[in-house]
C-alpha cells in the first residue's frame, strides 16, 4: 500500500480510481480497447500472406469509400496499401520524382515481403492533383475526365508490365460517392 502526504493508505482500488472521474476515465479506456479488439483480430496473424497493393489518392473525402471497396471485395486489412496524391499521376508526375521511386520501392518490398500478386490502382473523380499537376479542372466534364485519368492509369500500368510482368494490374476510377468503374487499359 502506498501512503501519501495525507496520511490515507490507497490500494489499487481506492483513492482516485474510485472516483466518479476515476471511473469514467477506466470505463472510456475499456470501452476504446473493446472497440478495437475485433479490428485488431481481423488483421492475418502474421506477414507475408496478402496478395494486392492498393494506390489510391489521399483525398480525405475518400477515405472510407476505398475502405468500404476493398472491404466489399473481401480483402478488409487483407492488402498493402500506398497512398499518393493523384494515386497514378502521383506516380508518374515528373514534378515530383521521388514519388515515383517511393512507388517502385514499395510496389518490390510488397512483393518481397507479402508476395503479392496483383497491383489494384485507383484514382477518382474531381481529383485536386490533377489540378495542382496538370493545371486542369477536369469535374465539368466526365467523359474528358474518365479519358485523362484512363491515359495515366494505362500509362502506368504499361510500366508496371514491363517492370513486374507477374503483376496482374487492375485500373479503377472512383466517384465522389464511391461508386467504382473498371477501366480497361
């Protein structure tokens, strides 16, 4: 037992943690860690066994549309996952080179480490670095839209192909409402 300046004896459950404050301050911490448990007994007992990398974009807006994707497709905490902004573009830009090497480093580590077998690129509508990179709103107009994004994305994926021919490549573009269309490259 510890003994304080008051004079009072205070064991594990006395003293402050018996306290309303005290309490509600474990019940919350509880409550948290009972929360997460199922997330973190869902992620595979050990590495080396996921067979997709994801690029997407880092568009906050997105976020839980890409989850609630890959989720629906059955690969929740199943899949690497690298974010770049402009997802394909980011790769390819040439206004931001170490981007592109940051891409290719990961796409050969997932496959050393977690021997995956499938690229999966998504990009997305309405796409901030297309405008920051290419100076280009593209949002007024879908079908110019889809047929930018679908030059990158193809773009991509040939260099994919060439560097890694055992990767199969998936091409997606996604909406601001996470509706999800195949591109065919």
């Amino acid at each position: 037992m510890m003994e304080h300046s008051t004079g009072h004896h205070h064991g594990c459950c006395q003293g402050e943690h018996s306290s309303r404050r005290g309490f509600l301050k474990l019940a919350t911490l509880g409550a948290g860690v009972t929360l997460m448990a199922p997330m973190m007994m869902s992620r595979p007992a050990r590495a080396g066994s996921v067979d997709t990398l994801l690029l997407s974009c880092m568009d906050y807006r997105l976020m839980g549309h890409v989850a609630g994707y890959m989720n629906a497709r059955n690969m929740q905490a199943n899949y690497d996952h690298v974010i770049l902004a402009g997802a394909s573009l980011g790769a390819l830009t040439d206004k931001k080179p170490a981007w592109g090497d940051a891409f290719w480093d990961h796409v050969a580590v997932a496959k050393e480490l977690h021997h995956i077998k499938r690229l999966i690129v998504m990009d997305h509508r309405d796409c901030g670095a297309y405008k920051v990179f290419l100076g280009m709103d593209l949002s007024p107009d879908p079908a110019k839209e889809s047929e930018v994004h679908g030059q990158y994305l193809s773009k991509l994926k040939t260099m994919v192909r060439e560097r890694h021919p055992d990767l199969e490549v998936e091409l997606l573009l996604m909406g601001l409402d996470g509706k999800v269309e195949k591109l065919a490259a």
